[in-house]
C-alpha cells in the first residue's frame, strides 16, 4: 500500500500555489498605485488648506508660524509650500518634499503642480487664486485644488 504523495503530485500543487500567489502580487501592486494616488491628492488638499490659513494670517498680521510663508518680496510660492510640507513624505518615492518638488509643470512622480501663479513668484498681499494638483511622471493626477485667498 502506498503512503505519501508523488513528486508529479507535489509539483501540480506547488504550480498552483505560484499561479495563485503571482495573480495576488499583481492585484495587489494594482491597489498600491490607487493607495499612493489617493495619498498624493489628499496631501494636496491637505497643502492648499494649510497655504490659504497661513496666508490669511499674514495678510491679517498675525504670526503664522511658517517664515517662508511671510508676505514679503523674498518668500515664493515654492518656498512656502516646501515649509507647509515639509512634513510630508511623497508617497510615491517616501521622500519629503522639498521647495523643487513644487514645478510649473510636471516633471517626476512627486511633483506638485502650481497652476495660475508662477511656483517662483514672490508672495504679496493683496489675495490670491492658483490650484495645486498632484503629479504622477509628467502627467497631472487627480483633482486639482484651489487655493482662493481674495
């Protein structure tokens, strides 16, 4: 009587087991990429908040705590999105930002694109209107947000 299972046995089942196991790696690489692009747009809603209440308390004269955010001739737009969040690490590549990752036009995974104002002009009073929207390689990537200090 035999006990035990063949070698031809054991490799169907191994082969099934690996056919399996690749179909959930690519699902799972799949829900992945949707994860970081949810996290890249809720980052730039979260940066467009964060820049229209530093803003408002400048223009108003109160402190907002962020020195890049000051209204004056030398801080830029990049500058003081690159403070607010610098926090923040880019989901794409888990890096934090940096002032360069705030761009005119998409560049690289990670880059946040500034719409309506130019990334390195200086901040001033007198209320503003751009959109921020997050960037996936060269190609802008879901909502953009408005930032609407008037």
């Amino acid at each position: 009587m035999k006990k035990g299972f063949s070698l031809i046995e054991l490799l169907v089942v191994v082969a099934i087991i690996g056919v399996l196991a690749g179909a959930g790696i690519v699902g799972y690489q799949s829900y992945l990429d949707g994860v970081r692009t949810s996290t890249a747009e809720q980052q730039v809603a979260q940066m467009a908040r964060a820049f229209s209440t530093a803003y408002i308390a400048e223009d108003n004269g109160v402190n907002s705590g962020f020195d890049d955010c000051d209204i004056d001739s030398t801080n830029t737009y990049q500058n003081c999105l690159g403070e607010l969040a610098g926090d923040m690490n880019s989901p794409f590549d888990n890096g934090a930002y940096v002032d360069a990752d705030f761009v005119a036009a998409c560049a690289a995974d990670g880059n946040v694109l500034i719409s309506g104002v130019t990334a390195t002009a200086a901040i001033a009073a007198g209320g503003v209107t751009f959109t921020l929207q997050a960037c996936e390689g060269s190609t802008a990537i879901g909502d953009a947000e408005t930032v609407d200090v008037n």
